[in-house]
C-alpha cells in the first residue's frame, strides 16, 4: 500500500539537508587517514602492532654479556656490561659482588701506581655502597676483602697499607660468619693470609675451597698464589694452567705462569739446557698475554714488559730493548715504561742511552725529548712530534729503582763537562731520605755518591 501523506517527502527533506554535513566529514576522515598512512610510510608514526626498536634488555643480559667479555679477557668491557647490569637492578648483592671482583682483577692490567690505585678504589667505593644496603652479604664482604687485600700495598695505600690489609681479613671473616660454604671467601681469605705472611694458616683455607670448588678459577689462581709464596713454583704453575683451562683469556694467569718459570730458570744452573728450557716457556707464557690483549685490541705493555726483563735474565739485550720500545709506543705517555727502557739500557750498558728514558721517568720531559726516546735516540721532526710531555713519578717502593740508576749512571758518566753530578747528588739525596733503612739500596747511594765526592761534590 502506498502512503499518499507526504511522509516520503518529509524525509527526503531531512535526507538532503544532512548530505552536504556527512559529506564534509567524510572528506575529513579520508583526509585523516592519508595522514596517518604517509607518517607511517615515513617512520614518524609507528604501528601499535610493530615490534619496539630498541628492546628493553634485562640486568640478566648485560650479566650474561659481562661474563662473556670476562672469559674473552677484555675485563673494561665486563665491567662497563655490568655497571649496566647494577643499573636495572640496583639491589642484587651478588651482581654488585661480581662487578667488584671484575674490577679488582682489571687493576692488574694497569701499569701505573695512580691508574691501579683508581681503579681499587672504584670497587672499594662500589663494595662500601652495597654493604651499606646490604650489610649481611657474604658475596659482597668476600668481594670487598678481595679489593682491600690487593689495595693493601704501600705503594698503592701509602702509610696506611697495613690497616687495609687487616680490615681486608676482616671483611673475609664477615663473609664466612655470613656464609660458612662460600668458596671465594675460602679462597680470598687464603690470598690475604699469604700477604700476611701466615703460610699455614693460608693452605688451610685454601685446602677448604678446593674440596668445595666446583670449578671456579679464582680458587685455582690463589692456590697457585698460595704455592708460589712457599716457593713450589712447578706447583703454582699447575695450578695456573688449571686456572687458565676455566678461562682461558685472562692474560694476568699467563704472566704468573712465566714468571714461575722464570724463577725456575734462575735456581737451575747457569746456562744449562733446563735454565734454557725454561726462560722459553716463561717467553711462550708472556706471548700468549700478548696474543690476548692483540685479539682485543688492548695494547697493554706489561706482557711486553715481562718478555724483555725475561731476555736481559737471558743476556739477549737487543731482543729486550726492541720488546720494552714496542711497550713504550703502546703507551707512550706512561713514565713506567721510559723507566723500565732505561734499566734495559743500563742492562745492556748503554749507560748514555739510558739517561734520557730514566729522567722522562723520574723528572718528567717535553714533547720533544719523549719523542726521542721512543725514536731510539734520533731526534724527532718538530712539525710531526706528538704532543705527549712525560710527567714524573715521586719516589716509591715501585720507583726506587729508576732513581738511583738514573743517579749512578749520571755518578759513572760525569765529566766537568757535563755536570751530571749536579744531579746524581740530588738524586741520591731523595733516594736516602726516603730508604736509609735498606741497606742494599743505601750501599748503591753510597758508591755513587762516593765517586761525585772525588769530583768535589
């Protein structure tokens, strides 16, 4: 049935009225997703169902990449993956005690009092925040035990080494009262009981970890420490190389295992096939520090080091000195390097050429004179000298030497002339002020004072 009552027409009416307002917001709907889709065509909008771009990693996956940069050997790239690790999960004991036992380990890689006493003092400071949030922890007080023993030298602690050594040993009882089971206290109290000089009590420990040790390295490489003190160095050297089988990248267990050897070979007989045989392992242990640190890409000069105080043992001086200059264009504005080059030189009885590395040494040099040591003597082109002054290092334990050489050499070669005694006498000076209780360091002063004395010094 058709409706005649103008129904239809009333809502045609309305139908068109609202065409033109459905119209416009259609256009703008369209308009709208044209914008969207050219922002995600072009990256500045991204889909709600696209996978995020940069996943958010988990402290788990930085300890995990930690552990792999510790066993390939580059110990800053572990440290740095599990400072990140801490970051995500400020409040794991364990993760921090890992970071300080890592940061310990790499301060052997420094060559320098300064640079190795920064270091120790970062995972000191790392150990000492934790604990004061988690006073209980075996893990961090045996990690802390670790960083204070091994900062504990004078050297590096200065006057206060031997109260580090002992607050060391108690942060080792800490961590066994904490945790009687927890085989790195085990292990670290045995490493400081040897630098306390308490040997016994240091194979007991160190007997406790290796019954519980469930192939940790660190328990193997204080064994060999432990062994090494009391002079059974066939043994430390086992126990190095069991140490090395866990980690095999660690260039620190390669340099204990040559100089083992190296001790081995300075108690055989003079010459021998066996004093032979051993200064070439000692030179095979060092070569592989090398080789790890070239694979990393760290240029690291103690290996370097080791392998020429290992030739000049051996007499072979140009092999010494070639090897201590490849250390010194490592790191060229070390001073400890320029002093070792100079006791190579003296060594070798190059005394003249011995001058110039020792006083970059111990007195500082420019640029100029830098660059000439490390050119073997020739002088370097103004326009191409790198811009490396050498400061200085004041006297210590681990600096004597360079001082009264470098006073003795100055004594030996002393002419009117030349004046050297001018500064042989200074030299000697410094060096008796600060050890005349050693009495074979004092014989040395005293012999070269003795020949600036017939100058009228």
């Amino acid at each position: 049935m058709i409706d005649y009552n103008h129904k239809r027409n009333i809502f045609s009416k309305q139908k068109k009225q609202d065409r033109p307002v459905r119209i416009f917001i259609g256009l703008l709907a369209i308009l709208g997703l044209l914008f969207v889709a050219r922002d995600l065509n072009t990256g500045a909008l991204q889909s709600p169902f696209s996978p995020t771009p940069t996943p958010t990693r988990t402290f788990s996956s930085y300890a995990q990449e930690g552990e792999t940069h510790f066993a390939a050997g580059n110990l800053e790239k572990a440290i740095e993956a599990y400072q990140n690790a801490v970051r995500i999960d400020p409040n794991n004991p364990e993760l921090i005690a890992e970071l300080v036992r890592i940061q310990v380990y790499s301060s052997s890689q420094k060559t320098t009092d300064a640079d190795k006493r920064t270091r120790l003092e970062e995972a000191l400071k790392t150990s000492a925040d934790a604990l004061a949030l988690h006073p209980e922890s075996s893990a961090l007080h045996a990690a802390r035990a670790f960083a204070l023993d091994w900062y504990a030298t004078p050297t590096i602690a200065g006057d206060s080494w031997q109260k580090d050594l002992n607050d060391a040993e108690q942060e080792a009882v800490q961590a066994l009262q904490a945790d009687s089971t927890n085989t790195l206290a085990l292990a670290f109290y045995a490493e400081i009981l040897v630098d306390q000089q308490k040997w016994n009590q240091a194979e007991q420990y160190i007997s406790q970890a290796l019954q519980k040790n469930t192939g940790l390295m660190d328990v193997y490489r204080v064994n060999g420490y432990v062994q090494e003190s009391l002079s059974n160095y066939t043994d430390a050297i086992s126990n190095y190389q069991k140490a090395s089988a866990i980690y095999p990248n660690l260039n620190f267990l390669y340099i204990s295992m040559g100089a083992n050897y190296r001790k081995l070979a300075d108690m055989s007989a003079y010459q021998s096939a066996q004093q032979i045989d051993y200064y070439n392992k000692a030179l095979e242990q060092f070569a592989a520090a090398v080789n790890i640190n070239d694979q990393q890409g760290v240029q690291d000069p103690i290996p370097l080091i080791s392998i020429s105080t290992t030739y000049v043992q051996m007499g072979e001086f140009l092999a010494a000195a070639r090897n201590m200059i490849k250390a010194v264009e490592y790191t060229p504005s070390n001073p400890t390097v320029y002093g070792q080059l100079g006791i190579v030189y003296y060594k070798a009885r190059n005394y003249e050429g011995s001058i110039p590395p020792l006083k970059c040494a111990i007195r500082g040099c420019t640029a100029a004179e830098s660059c000439e040591v490390r050119n073997s003597g020739a002088p370097c082109e103004a326009a191409t000298t790198p811009d490396l002054p050498i400061q200085g290092m004041p006297l210590s334990q681990s600096t004597v030497a360079y001082y009264f050489t470098y006073g003795s050499v100055l004594a030996g070669l002393h002419q009117p002339s030349n004046g050297y005694c001018d500064e042989a006498m200074k030299v000697f000076g410094e060096v008796r002020q600060g050890f005349s209780g050693d009495a074979t360091i004092m014989s040395i002063v005293e012999e070269g004072e003795s020949i600036c004395k017939y100058y009228g010094y």
